[in-house]
C-alpha cells in the first residue's frame, strides 16, 4: 500500500472519530439547557408564575429559581455556600449588586459580570399596622418612627394610649443581614433619628447605637426575608403583630389574605421620606459558560417585556418599562381601594445608600446588645 494511500485512510479515519464525537455532544431534540435564578423572596410568587410562560416560549431552556433574602443571596454566593450554580442573581436592591462586585474584584481581580445590571422592578419601603394599632399610634395618621420608638421603649399599648388588653407593643422587621428591607428600615430610622444622611461617622452617633439595641431587643428573630416576614405577620394577627416595615409590593399582593385570614385588612402607611429600591438582575461569571449567558440574557428580556411587566404590576410593583401604566392594567392593586395605597404618594423618595452604608449598618446591628 503506498504513502498516498495510508495518508487518505488516516484523513479518513480522523474525520469518523470528529464525526462520531459531534453526534455524541450534539444537542439532541428535546434537549433543555438548565438555567438556575436566585432572587429575592420579593419576587418569589410572580416569577413562579412567569415561569411556564418563559419555558413555553423557550423549550430548551429549562429554569430552576431559588429564593433567599437579598444580603443573603449574595453572601451565599460570595462564600459559594449554594449546593447549585447560580447563572443570575436577582436582589432586591442594585446597590447589593455593586457591593457583591467590590468584594469579587478585591478577591481576584476579574470582571464578575458578563453584563451591566439589568432593572426588573421597582417599590419602596412602607409601614403596615393593624386599623386600631395604627389609629392609636398614629395620630395624625402618618407614619412617625418616633412614635415606633416611644412605644418600644414604653413597652404596652396602655401606656401610649392604646387599650390595656392589647397588651405589649410589637414591631417586626427583616434581620438587616439577610434581608435588603430590614437595612432599609435600620437606614431611614436613623436618619430621622439624627435629622440627617448618614455616613460612617453619623452612623456611629451614640444615639444611633442606642436605637439598635432598643430595636434589636424588641424585634425577637427577625425573619430573615420581606416575604416571609408578611406572611407570619398576617398569621399571627395583632395582639401577637401590630406594626411592621415591608416593601409596598408585598403589602399590596397580600393585602386581600390579611382581610381573608383575620377577618381586617392591615393599613399601609408611606414613609417619608422613603428609600425606592429596585429589583436588579444580573448574569454572573462564576460556572456560567457563554452558552448559559446567552439563554440567562432572554430570560431577563423576557421580564422587562411590557406583558411580564404587567403581571409583575398585578403583584405590587412598580414597572421599569415605561410602557406600562399601574392604573391601566387589569387586576391592578392601585385599582382595589386598598386602605392607604396610593399610586403617587406625596412623599420624598431617596436613592438606596451605597454599599458602605449598608455594611455599616449590619456591623452595627450585630455589635448591638
């Protein structure tokens, strides 16, 4: 046999091997790419339900989501403390973003996005009370921290003029190490507390330190998510639960089960100022291939499609696609007469704090005793 020959079969022999290795890593029909989502618990109930609408739309993509409270969510990450790799992450605040990419790029020094953040949806921080409770403490019927902390500090309703049969004064809020809504609340508190922004140094004013030992021994084990918080809030009813911080969002989807499971509807009562916060995705670098990122990148222009924009106007928030009006869309909780919901409140509305802030804030909370 000549060299002619032997180098044709040997072409011939490789092509096969390529061959047989292309079928074998080829993606068969009913092929599905898993995408695993983590998001804040804010968004648990409208992603559930966009969730066949998107693998309707996109056989091959299959999602499996994941639900923590938003510092959670990134600490886990951070510490690779999921038993799942996470494609996108979704808190409920985009400064939480900006905090988990200082700490990847301090650690080795590399792009940890394959994107810029993507908004999703917006609310803001709210006060909720039972109609008595609130009505007794709120005289003037806005929402007043002050009056929070006089009750704290006195103990009882019959001691800041509610009846003596409702007993002790209970407030909740989310455990601000886990959860974006409890350091919301820590940070407006505070600002009301010292009359102005805070940084490191005002965030150590002794009066501050003095409020977080007051809120830290009033609130016993604060829920480690926004969503959860609300739903024992509901169970428990008042007498066991009377005022609360939540986002609107929440307040106003689970609304109707406060009317349902305790035969009243809580109150909702806008801050002012309050702090807006957005639900911010984002597609991480970390176990995720080109070919992840791609289907990760429908998936988030999926949501910001004015249909899903709208379902997620049907659960409380607030749209970022500017198309979309809470008034007009149908089912729309703006549209329910719910006691103290407005679609414009007139209030200021501040930015989120930056990540310093918000480590800060955590410190001090588990410094406080």
């Amino acid at each position: 046999m000549n060299q002619k020959s032997n180098s044709a079969k040997i072409v011939t022999s490789i092509a096969i091997i390529l061959s047989s290795v292309g079928l074998t890593y080829a993606r068969l029909p009913g092929w599905q790419q898993t995408l695993v989502i983590v998001s804040g618990s804010e968004l648990q109930e409208p992603l559930q339900k966009l969730e066949a609408k998107f693998n309707q739309a996109n056989p091959n993509i299959k999602l499996e989501l994941k639900f923590q409270g938003s510092q959670e969510l990134v600490n886990n990450y951070i510490d690779d403390q999921n038993d799942f790799k996470p494609a996108v992450l979704i808190p409920a605040n985009g400064e939480i973003l900006t905090e988990l990419s200082n700490r990847l790029q301090a650690t080795n020094n590399a792009e940890p996005f394959y994107d810029s953040p993507q908004p999703i949806a917006k609310t803001m921080l709210v006060g909720i009370a039972w109609p008595e409770r609130g009505q007794a403490l709120f005289v003037n019927g806005r929402f007043q921290w002050q009056r929070i902390e006089q009750a704290m500090t006195s103990g009882s309703w019959e001691k800041i003029g509610g009846k003596k049969d409702w007993g002790s004064f209970d407030f909740i809020t989310t455990d601000p190490t886990r959860s974006n809504s409890g350091q919301l609340t820590l940070n407006l508190w505070s600002q009301s507390k010292i009359g102005t922004n805070l940084n490191s140094a005002s965030l150590n004013d002794p009066s501050v330190r003095s409020l977080f030992s007051l809120i830290k021994k009033s609130v016993y084990q604060p829920p480690r998510s926004t969503d959860i918080l609300l739903q024992e809030f509901i169970a428990k009813g008042a007498n066991d639960a009377d005022v609360a911080t939540v986002y609107e969002s929440i307040a106003l989807y689970r609304w109707q089960q406060s009317q349902t499971n305790q035969n009243q509807s809580y109150q909702i009562y806008y801050l002012d100022p309050s702090i807006e916060t957005t639900a911010t995705a984002v597609i991480v670098r970390r176990d995720v291939n080109p070919s992840t990122a791609n289907a990760a990148r429908k998936f988030i222009d999926f949501l910001i499609q004015p249909e899903q924009q709208a379902v997620l106007v049907q659960y409380g928030f607030r749209p970022v696609n500017n198309a979309v009006d809470i008034k007009t869309v149908p089912n729309s909780p703006w549209n329910q007469n719910i006691p103290g919901a407005e679609v414009k409140p007139n209030i200021n509305t501040l930015q989120p704090s930056n990540h310093q802030i918000n480590t800060e804030i955590q410190r001090l909370w588990e410094r406080a005793n």
